[in-house]
C-alpha cells in the first residue's frame, strides 16, 4: 500500500489527503496551526468571517469533485433582490451600470487575449482607455492586485469573464468555508487519513512521497529553494459588522481603483447575530501604500454605499495580506510558468501559486490532484469518482 505525507491541512492538503485515500494509499496530514483550513478558515464567534471575501466559482473543475463527494453542502444563494444592489464606484459616483465601453470588452464575439501583451494596452485596443481601466479595476474581485491593468491581457481576460458572467459563477457554502473545511476533514478521517494539527515540520521525511500543500513562502524554506517565488497581491482585508439597515448595497465594485465590498450577510444571515450585518471587503495596495491607505479607500466606498455606517458599527477587524491571495501572471507567463508541482525526489507542490490552471482556489484543487498523481505514479488515476 502506498503511503503519503501531506504537509498542510488547508484546501489543497484536504484535497491531496482525500483523493490519495480514496486511491488507497495510507495518508498523514500534518498541520502548524490548531486548526485545519488553511486560508479557508472561519472565524468562531458571532461574526463567522474568512480571511478576506471568499466566494465559491461554480465553472471551475474543482465544482464538480465535490459535488460527487457530497461535499459542496448547503449553499447560500444571493437572493434577486440583493443582486440588484450591486453598485459600481465610477468617477467618484456610485452606478448601477457599468460604462458602456467596459461592455465591449464582455461580448462574445471578443476573441481571446494575447498572452504576452498587458492588459491595459490590449483592452484600450478594444475598448478606449476608460473601458480598459474600468474593466481591470472590476477584474480586481478576483485578483486582488494593485494594477490589474499591468498583468498578462490574457490572465486578466479570464477573470474578467467568470466574474462578470450571467448567472453568477460566484456561490457561497451556507455558514461561511469553515463549513466546507469540517466536510472536507469529515470525508479525509472517514478515509482513514490521519490528521496532526500543532505539528509543525521542519524536515521532510525521506520515507514516503510528500505534498508540500502550504504556501510558497513556507515551501521556500522548508524546501529551501530560493527559485520558489512568484507574484501576488497585497491586499488590505476590512472586516465589519454594522447594524442592519434598509437600503444597504449588496456589494460595491470601485471601477475608479481596484477593491470590492461585499455584505455577506446578504445571502446568509447566520454569518452574524440578528439585527446585524457582516460586511467583507479587499482593497488591494500597492509597494508604496500602506494599510492606512487601503483603509481609507474602504471607508470612501463604506461612505458611498451604507449610509450612517460609522455610527451603525459593532465590531470591526483590519489586516494586510501579501501573497495569500493567489497567483498573478505578468505578460508573458501562464500558470505554466509558475513552480513545478513535481520537485523531484518524491516532492510534490499544491497550493495556489503553482504550475496548474484556474482560478484562486481551483489552483489549489488541481495541483492537489496532480501531485497526488504524480505521487502515486498512476497517470491514469480516476480522480473524478469518490
């Protein structure tokens, strides 16, 4: 029987220790933190918040796995009327409708955009230079980068599209992702994997093939290899709670930089106590900007859309995320330019700045399915069935 170390109890480590169980190799998790989620936890308490709006995209491959393993759970769906109050920051005013030369670069008919052009040249081609700018801002939901406009046109292209697709991609795993993580854990134990949280690992074991499912700054040092980099955001993550009001948007795209806004208690109320809202938000900063700036961006928009919220506020949380937010590709490079999952030597890499495709956390998925694979050397491994 094959036995597997899987380094890591977030998204890409649960991922990892399932499909290798269900394969029937005998797997260990190991996990630093007291809990296991990695990014993906939820919060306990009153206010049930993620690190950083955290939506789950319906188009990516990562969908269908856990829907065959019963694993999706309820969903919270956003009702009509709070997807009506979507709003769009647009030269200091808030919208209801985008610019209209932003829609020229969503039709269909628009042919894919080129790898190694930026995206701010390519869609100015397309649409002028305020239809560009608009677009990469709105593409930021699913960046979290401080100049969308400067990455590859096609990586940009990408996102711009699932993000603004009819019906939404976007969906919600009811009572925040730590509910998704528990069905997760609850399938891996179910398996027979065997999970350590507070265990650290300093030093690979040379006994068995490993999966370093962490980020890659950690990665880095615990492989010790300097080629291991890649570039991601930095991201100021606002959290609050504010007093339920009538008339509050649904959620706010600033076209004028890139950020988003969202109040998640729109689509499930068990996020906070009755008569509250929980409101999420990223608003991503630049080298030369600090957390100071990103908040007062947030507060710009927060003063747009949800009025008389200082005074509505119960409980609010700031912080900084830099490189935890995915992967950006630069003109130039795809994610298959990005570190190999395969280290050699029986070291494989999962996470969501490595070599395999999708979107934020579909990365994790599929490069957990390919070094599971990978691993166990079955190219042909059924990955699709539980």
């Amino acid at each position: 029987m094959h036995r597997i170390t899987v380094i890591g109890g977030g998204l890409a480590g649960l991922t990892a220790a399932i499909t290798a169980a269900e394969a029937g190799a005998r797997v260990t998790v190991y996990e630093a933190h007291h809990t296991l989620g990695g990014r993906a936890r939820t919060a306990d308490g009153p206010y049930r918040t993620n690190e950083g709006p955290h939506a789950l995209y319906n188009g990516g491959p990562h969908w269908a796995w856990l829907k065959q393993r019963g694993l999706l759970g309820p969903l919270a769906p956003i009702p009509p009327l709070e997807a009506a109050r979507l709003r769009l920051r647009y030269r200091g005013a808030l919208r209801r409708t985008p610019p209209f030369a932003m829609l020229r670069l969503l039709r269909r008919g628009l042919g894919p955009a080129p790898v190694d052009v930026d995206f701010r040249t390519w869609a100015t081609g397309v649409a002028g230079e305020e239809g560009a700018r608009a677009a990469a801002h709105y593409a930021a939901v699913a960046l979290f980068h401080h100049d969308p406009g400067a990455l590859s046109a096609a990586f940009v292209q990408e996102r711009l599209r699932r993000a603004t697709k009819l019906p939404p991609e976007a969906h919600y795993p009811r009572g925040g992702w730590g509910a998704l993580v528990d069905r997760m854990a609850a399938r891996a134990w179910n398996l027979g994997v065997r999970m350590e949280t507070l265990a650290r690992v300093d030093t690979l074991p040379t006994d068995t093939p490993v999966v370093v499912a962490t980020s890659l700054d950690a990665a880095r040092r615990l492989l010790r290899d300097d080629s291991l980099t890649w570039p991601g955001g930095r991201t100021v993550l606002v959290d609050l709670a504010v007093r339920a009001r009538r008339g509050d948007a649904f959620a706010v795209s600033d076209l004028d930089h890139p950020g988003w806004i969202e109040r998640f208690t729109a689509q499930d109320r068990t996020l906070a106590p009755a008569g509250e809202q929980l409101i999420q938000g990223q608003i991503p900063i630049g080298p030369g900007q600090s957390k100071a700036d990103g908040v007062a961006r947030a507060e710009q928009l927060l003063d747009l859309a949800f009025e008389g919220w200082r005074d509505r506020v119960t409980w609010r949380r700031e912080a900084v995320a830099q490189n935890r937010t995915g992967a950006v590709d630069l003109p130039g490079t795809t994610w298959r330019d990005r570190p190999a999952v395969d280290r050699g030597d029986g070291v494989y890499l999962a996470g969501d700045q490595v070599a395999a495709p999708g979107v934020l956390s579909e990365v994790s998925f599929t490069s957990a399915l390919t070094a599971v694979s990978l691993a166990l050397g079955r190219q042909g491994l059924d990955l699709k069935h539980a």
